[in-house]
C-alpha cells in the first residue's frame, strides 16, 4: 500500500441480497465496464455539443472499484484500520449512497472482524470502545443514544455507549443500532473511540469516525464541498460539510477513506451516472493517484484475446485524469465519428458469432474424442449407423474452416484496432475499442466455461455407461 492517506473506493453492493450473477453482469454491462480493480468506463447518456449517442464512454481510476466482498476492496478498509492501530493515527471513513440505505454487514465486518483480526497481530490490548451515535441534521446534532435513555430511570444517564470488547460492539450493532437507525432524519455520525494499552501500560486513545451519508444524488453540498476541496474556498456550509472539512487537513493526518457504495439492483441504472460522476470528482479533487498500489494481473486467453493494455497518462498533482470523450467536434466529425462506430460494431459482432461456432466445434471434436477413446460409440450412432471416427472425419474439413474464418475474422478485427489508433479521432475511439476489447474476453471466458461444463456432464455419462 502506498503512503497516501485520503482515497476514494467505489463499492457494488447487491441490494437485493441474492441477485444471480448473470444479472448483476447484465444491469452493470448496459452502464458500466470495470476494466480492472482500480478503473472503469462508464456509458455516457448524450454526445457531446447535443449530438445524442450512447457510445461516449468516460474513464474512471479510483484507489479500487470493485463488489463490496472483493478482496482489494476489502483491503482498502482494513489498511484505514492498520494504519490506525500500527501507526495511532486517527480515521474517517465517509460511507457515500445514492439511497437512505445502511449497511450493518459493513459495519461488522470493519468494527468487530476486522478488528479482531489486527488487533491479534500487534502488542496491544483492547481495553474498551467507546461509541457515540448522532443524527446529523443540516443545522442540528441529535445524540441518538442520550435521546434512547431520556426516558429511563434519570436524566444522568451517558450520551455514549461503553463497551469492553468487539462481542459487545457485534450486540450493539445488530440490537440496539439496528434499532435507533430508523429514528434518524439525517445523516449518521458514529464516532468509535478504541482505547488501547500496550507492554508498558501506556493508554492509546484512538478514534474513527463514521459517517453515513445519505441520499447524495438528490443534495448539493456534498457535491460543492468535494468541488471546492482543493481550491480551499468556503463551500456552502452545513453542519455535515463542517464536521468532516478537518479530516482532509493535510495537516492533522487523518486516514480519511470515501467509500462511494452503489446498490446494484432494477434501479440502479437511473442512480448510477450521477453517483459514479459524485465519486469520480470527489476521487480527483482530494488529490488520489491512479494504478500505484495494486498490480492488476491481466486476463489469460487461449487465443489472445486480452484487452490490449494502454498506458494511462500519469498525472501531476495538479492534472486531472486523462478523459476519453470528445471536446469541440464539429458535425463532420461526428459523422465521421458515427462511420468509424459503426465500422466497430459490425466487426465486433462478426467475431463474437465466429468465436462461438468456434468453441461449438471445439467441444465437438473433443467429445468424439473422448467417446473414441472409451470405446462407447452407441450414443453417437445416427441414423445410417456412423460412429466417433466417421464423425470426425466427416466434419473435420467443415471444422477446420469454421476455426479459420474465426481466426481471419479477428485479425481483421485486430487490423481495425490499428486503424483506430492511427485515426485523427483516435483519443475517442480508442476507448470504445476498449470496452469491445473488455467484451470479447469476457465472451470468451464464458464460452470457456460453458464448453467445460458441458464436456465434464457429457463425459460423465459416458463413463456410466460404459461401466
């Protein structure tokens, strides 16, 4: 991990709990292409200078982008807590959602696991977590947990929850939280103190403070707040914006991690561009670098098929990230631009129908095979009495130049790439060969698979009837 100490990861959660995987995939390919753990294209909704067209694709490069169960997203959160406890470094983290949606799992997981799990590596004990709850409203803080004892016993009763191990904090979190969360109309404040002893007996008192941020595409001042972040001027204030300005002061060296959690469920689509475009500023504007922690091991291919890597323009600390959309394009530019697309897509979509007949034919060869070689040729006889052998000999010619026109086909393809490339509309085209590029490993991946699956079903039948 690198030294950075504010970034910005965004995080897919399945809203829906037990959505299959094949439909996350398809409400994600309409909108979105995560290319690796730390970038993404995301479709734009309308050209540029009015020109309509759903082919702009932006790029996005966070600290990580990924499912919430991910293990480089997972990382992210508990390197905030490894710096805390390792180095006594205070923390932040700003959970940001397009919804009013809370995420117990998270909290969990970050407060009782993870922590456990740190803490058992370093010569520390925990001697007690103290926990504050607020309802942070746009001019007021409620005390949650003062206002639950108002009516109980006396009016001395603590404004903090006391705790001395992460069993308690697990209780807290899925009773008496579970239940106060209801009753708020802000956002969430929860501020989290660990105290800490270490050989010597010196106390460490270390805190993290949480926000959960609701409903940030239907509000300004999270959005004006991360757009005025690094110019330093007064944003439009609200209590919210005041509390969380000091944990991106260089100075006090806060570990702050924006985690920008978008739900993935039927209406994510009309959530989705506004939020990503949130996250996206917020990611540039407080300053976090692209493709330096983690090293993104690329796609394996039988056939090469990998998404041709590019090399991301480093920027500055005062540059922004490269954008692949196009500026100032007049409309000969645009038809131009409409020719070359619809150059790509055809070919795009000559390769994939190749490509599948292709890995149709390889399963077929290879099922003869194996039925050849165990000698169980009834389930291959057809109607005038053939068997594997006359089977393979029959088709092989027919196979062969199914596999050749896939391979014509795709040199063609990658011809076309080279053209692009060379085109004075390059900076734009290139990153719609990207996602098409991104595509076809994915097709063939699921190709792969589903060949695989069906060869092992098949061969096992054989095997039952042959013994």
């Amino acid at each position: 991990m690198s030294g950075r100490i504010h970034r910005v990861v965004v995080s897919l959660t399945d809203a829906m709990h037990k959505v299959p995987s094949s439909i996350r995939e398809s409400l994600l390919d309409c909108e979105i292409n995560i290319l690796d753990k730390t970038t993404m294209l995301m479709r734009l909704k309308s050209g540029i200078d009015g020109f309509r067209s759903p082919r702009y694709y932006q790029q996005m490069q966070f600290d990580a982008v990924g499912y919430e169960d991910d293990r480089h997203v997972r990382c992210q959160l508990n390197e905030m807590l490894v710096q805390m406890f390792r180095h006594h470094r205070h923390a932040c983290l700003l959970r940001l959602t397009p919804r009013r949606a809370h995420n117990v799992k998270l909290m969990t997981r970050l407060l009782v696991s993870d922590v456990d799990k740190i803490l058992e590596k370093l010569p520390y004990h925990l001697e007690a977590i103290n926990v504050e709850f607020h309802d942070l409203r746009k001019f007021d803080m409620i005390n949650m947990l003062a206002l639950t004892h108002r009516s109980h016993r006396s009016r001395d009763q603590p404004s903090r929850r006391e705790m001395q191990t992460t069993r308690e904090m697990f209780q807290w979190l899925h009773r008496e939280y579970s239940a106060l969360r209801g009753r708020g109309t802000g956002d969430d404040f929860i501020n989290v103190e660990f105290v800490l002893t270490d050989g010597f007996q010196k106390q460490h008192r270390l805190n993290l403070a949480i926000f959960n941020i609701f409903d940030c595409n239907e509000r300004s001042d999270i959005g004006s707040f991360f757009k005025e972040l690094p110019t330093g001027r007064q944003c439009k204030s609200t209590l919210l914006t005041d509390c969380i300005k000091e944990s991106f002061d260089s100075k006090r060296g806060i570990f702050t991690l924006v985690l920008c959690e978008m739900p993935l469920d039927k209406e994510c689509a009309r959530e989705m561009h506004k939020f990503l475009q949130l996250a996206d500023m917020a990611c540039m504007n407080i300053g976090t670098s692209s493709k330096s922690d983690l090293q993104v091991k690329p796609l394996d291919s039988t056939l090469s098929l990998e998404c041709q890597s590019r090399s991301s323009s480093t920027r500055s600390s005062e540059n922004k990230f490269q954008r692949c959309c196009p500026l100032n394009l007049s409309a000969d530019d645009h038809s131009k631009l409409a020719s070359w697309y619809q150059r790509i897509d055809d070919k795009f979509a000559e390769v994939k129908v190749c490509m599948e007949r292709h890995y149709n034919v390889q399963y077929r060869q290879k099922f003869l095979k194996i039925c050849k070689e165990l000698k169980n040729l009834r389930s291959l006889q057809d109607k005038s009495g053939g068997d594997a052998s006359r089977s393979m000999l029959k088709n092989g010619i027919k196979d062969e130049a199914i596999t050749a026109k896939y391979m014509e086909v795709l040199n063609q393809f990658r011809q076309l790439e080279k053209e692009v490339q060379k085109s004075t509309l390059a900076s734009t085209l290139s990153t719609y060969i990207i996602t098409k590029n991104y595509a076809l490993v994915k097709a063939e991946k699921n190709l792969q698979e589903r060949e695989m699956a069906n060869l092992q079903e098949h061969r096992s039948r054989i095997k039952i009837g042959f013994w």
